[in-house]
C-alpha cells in the first residue's frame, strides 16, 4: 500500500515489564533457545500493558485521549477475559471516548495488519486525523509454555502503541515532522493461507478454549503439519513471500533495493538461528540494507514485532535524516508485511 509520504508516525513506543527469564531456568542454553531472555509480566494483563504503551506513545506525541478517532488494537493471545472487546476498554481507559475501537486478530502479524488499516483509514477518510494503534500479548501458564510451546521462536510478553496522523498541511515526505517522527512510506502484505493447518493440525474443531489440550501446543501441530506435507513446501512459500512482500513494499515507497538512504531491515523476533539461516541470506539477496535482531532479550512479542521495531528505530535514533529503514513482521495463517518508514531530512 502506497502512502506518498502522507502518513506520519506521530510516537511509536515499547513497554516491557522488567522481568526477564533466562534459558537456564527452563534448562537449556542461550544458543539453543535462540534468545538471551524472554520478557515476562509477573502480574499485569495484556491490556493493561496495552493502556501504559499508549499512554506513553500520547505523552510522547503531546496528544490527549479524547483526541483519537479510530483505535486499533491488535494480539495473538489471550486478553484476560473470554468474551469481552479489549479495544474498547482501552478506549474507555485512555478517554478516547470519540474514538472507534476495533479489535484486530491476525495472530502474530496482527500489529502489521492494524498498521496498515489505520493507515488506509486515514488516507480514505478526510474527517479522521489521527489513530493509534496497540499490542499486547501475555503468554503465561498454565495455558502457554513460552519457551516450548512452539517451533521456531519463544515468546515475551509485552505492548507497544504507534500514533498515526496525516502529514500536516504544508509538510511533504522530505520535511521533518515536529519531534522528530517518522513518515511511514508504505505497507505491503502477502499472504499463503494453504498454510493455516500449521496451527491446526489434525485437531478436531472444538467447543471451547483449550478443550483439546490444557495448554496451547502449536509445536504439536506443527509437527503434524510437517510429518503429512514436508518442510519444503513451508519453506519455498516463505521465500517468495518475502521476495514478493520486499520488492512490493521498496516499489510503493519509491525506493531502489540498493538506494543507498536504505540503512536496516528489522527482523521480526524469531529464534536467532533461524533468523540466521532464512531471513538474513535472503534479505541479502534483495537488499544491501543491514538486517537488525531486537528480539534476543525480549522474545517474539506476539502481535507487536513491527510495531516494536518502529520503536526501536526512534528510540534508539538508528536512522539518520534522510534515511529509510524496512520493519518486517510474520503470523500464522501466514501472513507476513514489510513497513517502510524514512527519517524526513
């Protein structure tokens, strides 16, 4: 998707809880499990950490709630309550009382996915001026086993929020924005859904969470899927997936693979090894950007890898003015996207 330039990231912000678990707690080593550590909330919800992320982003970006016209939050995992809408509370916690909340379930690649709609929103609707998008994923036991419970990645609790407005009148792709936000230049999205059996299985459908087994098992059904079709297939659609979502995403943003303003690709937080042997070899293929891993003392954050990455990147001051970095993400289904955001000069 094409933004011209006309969608400014106002704040973008990560809030993690400050516990870390290590890979000997659970007996194993940092290099098998692929991670340094994994962030865990001892006690608050997903939502909570929702509401204190988007707190944060408003603080940064000098908006108040009741300022927001559209909320989109985004998980991959259980919110606390079994049939309940948890945009709206953040909503109603954050005073955004004016707002449209809506709930986005795209599993892991759910932030992506409400990064771009907010975006489509605001491009489409000339009375909608400004939306937030947030995250948050809990992924404690007894229903989930984050270090185990899947292939390919562990996972770290946690919330992130991005504030998206238009590019101001009299502002262009190239001018900088007040405080020093992003232009969001494009998101592009591909999807294989011949693939959603990987998070299936054999199963029968079931009644109710969890009816089948006491804890979420997606190695289980992992597993299966591998065993009936093989690991290839997985794999080949994953490459041109991501050749596909790459070449999409630099061609909406006006953007050569080898343009030399293109500093970093942030990875989506997988294990490292399989960062290592995937993603990095044919990143290198497509572009001469320098891949960057957030994710080895956080986990895989559920729905939030992209918009956490955007965090990074102004957090940390990674791009200078005038340069571009690429934010992928990745979900079951599968779906994978790929944001492109510049630094005005």
């Amino acid at each position: 998707m094409k933004t011209n330039g006309e969608i400014t990231v106002a704040a973008a912000t990560t809030w993690l809880p400050e516990t870390r678990q290590t890979p000997d707690t659970v007996g194993t080593t940092a290099e098998d499990a692929g991670y340094e550590a994994l962030a865990v909330s001892d006690d608050l919800s997903a939502p909570q950490m929702a509401e204190l992320a988007a707190r944060a982003a408003l603080g940064r970006a000098g908006w108040e709630g009741d300022s927001v016209r559209l909320l989109l939050h985004a998980w991959s995992y259980y919110q606390g309550h079994d049939f309940w809408s948890p945009a709206h509370y953040l909503a109603d916690r954050l005073g955004a009382g004016s707002a449209l909340p809506v709930g986005i379930q795209q599993m892991c690649n759910g932030g992506a996915a409400a990064l771009q709609s907010a975006a489509a929103h605001l491009l489409a609707d000339p009375a909608l001026d400004r939306a937030l998008v947030t995250t948050a994923d809990r992924f404690c036991p007894p229903g989930f086993d984050r270090w185990s419970g899947d292939l390919g990645v562990a996972y770290g609790d946690g919330a992130t929020a991005v504030l998206l407005t238009r590019t101001g009148a009299g502002e262009t792709a190239d001018s900088a924005p007040a405080g020093g936000a992003l232009r969001l230049l494009s998101v592009a999205s591909v999807a294989a859904p011949e693939l959603e059996a990987m998070h299936r299985g054999h199963d029968a459908f079931a009644p109710a969470p969890r009816w089948l087994s006491g804890q979420v098992d997606a190695r289980r059904t992992k597993k299966a899927y591998l065993r009936a079709h093989g690991s290839d297939g997985y794999r080949d659609t994953e490459r041109r997936a991501l050749r596909t979502l790459v070449t999409s995403a630099l061609d909406d943003a006006g953007l050569a693979p080898d343009d030399p303003a293109l500093r970093l690709v942030v990875l989506p937080r997988l294990q490292g090894p399989l960062l290592a042997g995937e993603y990095v070899p044919l990143l290198a293929d497509l572009t001469r950007a320098e891949p960057v891993d957030f994710g080895r003392t956080t986990g895989h954050l559920g729905a939030g890898d992209l918009l956490a990455g955007i965090a990074d990147l102004t957090e940390q001051k990674l791009l200078a003015a005038g340069e571009s970095a690429l934010v992928l993400s990745t979900g079951a289904g599968f779906t994978w996207s790929c944001a492109v955001v510049r630094v005005p000069s």
